[in-house]
C-alpha cells in the first residue's frame, strides 16, 4: 500500500504499557486493531468517534473533520488481530468483540494461553473478563487480507509459541512491522514467564532468521517501548545483534 494512505496509531494501554497498534487504511477507513488488550473503552472512544483520550502517537487525523478530508466519514474496524496472547495483550479483546462483530486472530500454538489469561492477570492483580476463544487462525508466511489492509504474518516463537510478528509492506517508504513481545529497542521478549514455552535460544532463532532477513528500514513497533528499526536492532541489539556470538550461529 502506500505511506499515504497507511494511518497508525499506538496506544500504551494497562499497567504494563502495553503497545496497542491501531492500524487503517484512509482510503477505505478499514481498521485492524493489534493486539487489543487492555483500556477497550479508550479504544472503542477514539476510533468510534474521536472522543476520549485517543493515542499517544499518531501519523493521522485527530479530528471526524480532519478524516472527512480523506474521504472517509468513519472507520470500520474488519478485525481483530494478536501477536500473542499473553493477558496484557489480550484480556479485553472480549469487550472488544461485544463492540465490534469480527474475527478475532491468533496463532494456534497461544490458544492454551487464552485460557491462562485470566488466571495470570489475577496473580497480577487484574480482573479480567472470561476470556474470549480465537476463531481465525494465523500461520508463519500467510498473507492476511483485512479490508483494505494486507498484513504478512511471520511465526517468531521463542516468547509464548505462538507469537507472531506482523508485518505491512509499504510500497513507497519503510515497511512497518508489529513485533509483540519478540524483539524491543535494545531488548527482547522475557523467555522466563510461566507456563508460556518461552525459550531464548528459540527466541533468538526467530529473530535472527525471521526478522534480520527484513529491510534495514523497517519500522518496528514493540509491544512494549519506543519503536526502532530492523537496521538499528541488527547492528546493536545487545541480545541478538551482530555484537552477539549468537549472530553468527544462525548467518
Ligand atoms: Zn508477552
Ligand atoms: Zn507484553
């Protein structure tokens, strides 16, 4: 797609910050909501009618008059897609699902964490609602057409088994890609949480085959912290950059 008509937007909801990607295409005003995991009401708001809140970060309209100059007069949100489903990125995708009548995506090998979601958020102190059960299925290589959106879908375990890096090729500037809980500026995913399959030398796989391949450009949206680029994380990343002995393992 192009730069022009890509609109993106984060939201750090939840006591962990957790980064929710609200992505739509202006020339249609189809809207995918990634990894909508906590804070629904501020979502539901902002994208249904610019109240509240809104994100903390934006590369589009702020006001229904500024949108209307795209040509579009609302959104219409076509699903909902996880990059995993630990609970902080995924403990109100039911209260989403009540506001929005669409498909909720995952990778099968998180299904098991859906039902541990509620119980995790309890040690954290949260309650959340029963969770809800996925009912579209992603795969490592699939190309997702949501709407007007079209998403590459990369199998990056190593976190939770299950997790996923989403991808959104541009065709006319940097491609832009949802990494969860995979890869952080200067960082990784956690690999010691309970019960999650987290594996670091999984982890690292993923990263290195998977993620390194990209364009240097890329922009990566972390599921927690500031963005950063495929570039950057390959050159200095203190975990699986090429400063790393893992880096050669797997190049
Ligand atoms: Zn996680
Ligand atoms: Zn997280």
């Amino acid at each position: 797609m192009n730069s022009s008509d890509l609109w993106i937007e984060s939201f750090f909801v939840g006591a962990l910050a957790m980064r929710c990607s609200v992505v739509t295409d202006l020339s249609s005003g189809d809207t995918v909501i990634i990894d909508g995991g906590s804070e629904s009401d501020r979502l539901i708001s902002w994208i249904n009618n610019f109240e509240g809140l809104g994100p903390d970060w934006s590369n589009g309209p702020n006001t229904l008059e500024e949108m209307e100059q795209y040509g579009i007069t609302s959104r219409n949100v076509v699903a909902l897609v996880n990059t995993h489903a630990h609970f902080d990125h995924s403990g109100e995708i039911p209260l989403l699902l009540e506001e929005y009548d669409v498909s909720w995506y995952l990778h099968n090998d998180d299904f098991f964490l859906q039902s541990l979601a509620q119980s995790s958020a309890m040690r954290w102190g949260f309650n959340l609602p029963e969770p809800a059960i996925a009912d579209k299925l992603l795969h490592d290589g699939m190309d997702l057409q949501l709407g007007g959106l079209r998403f590459t879908i990369l199998h990056t375990p190593g976190h939770t088994l299950g997790g996923c890096c989403i991808l959104i090729e541009v065709d006319d500037g940097p491609n832009q890609l949802f990494a969860g809980d995979t890869l952080f500026a200067g960082s990784v995913g956690r690999t010691d949480l309970p019960n999650t399959g987290g594996d670091f030398n999984v982890l690292s796989n993923s990263i290195i085959t998977k993620l390194w391949p990209l364009d240097e450009d890329t922009v990566v949206h972390p599921g927690h912290g500031p963005t950063t680029t495929i570039g950057v994380e390959k050159a200095t990343n203190p975990y699986v950059g090429s400063s790393n002995p893992a880096f050669g393992k797997y190049h």
